[in-house]
C-alpha cells in the first residue's frame, strides 16, 4: 500500500499516533478480509462488502494524513 510513501510511512507510525491506529486498524480488516476469502474465517457476503468499504475508508483517511505530511516537508 503507497509504495511512494514508504519512507513516510515508517516516519509517521513513529510520530503520529492517528496514523497509526489507521494503519494497524487496515492491516486487521486485510488479513480478516483474507481470512473469510480464504475460508478460514466465516462471514455473510454482506459483512465482507462492509469490512471492504470500512477499509477503503481507511486508506483514504491514510492517504489525505501522508499527502498533509508531504506538504508540510516541501
């Protein structure tokens, strides 16, 4: 995810605590979302649909923080 951010991101997981719960929030739904396509975990059709949508949420959310960010060191 943002592979253009890299380097931005490690700096705000240290410094920018919001972020971080962002973050870590995305990766849980991924690897919940993974675990149901999977079928090591059971959801509706419709539980999925919700956590997909929570979780572009999400990284719009990270996006608008990293682009902020990216301003502010220009």
């Amino acid at each position: 995810m943002f592979p253009e951010y890299r380097d931005l991101i490690t700096q705000l997981k240290t410094t920018d605590r919001h972020f971080v719960q962002l973050f870590d929030k995305h990766n849980a739904l991924d690897q919940r979302i993974r675990n149901i396509e999977s079928h090591i975990e059971h959801a509706t059709h419709e539980e999925v649909e919700v956590m997909k949508k929570e979780k572009l949420l999400l990284k719009d959310q990270m996006y608008a923080i990293l682009k902020k960010a990216e301003t502010a060191e220009q």
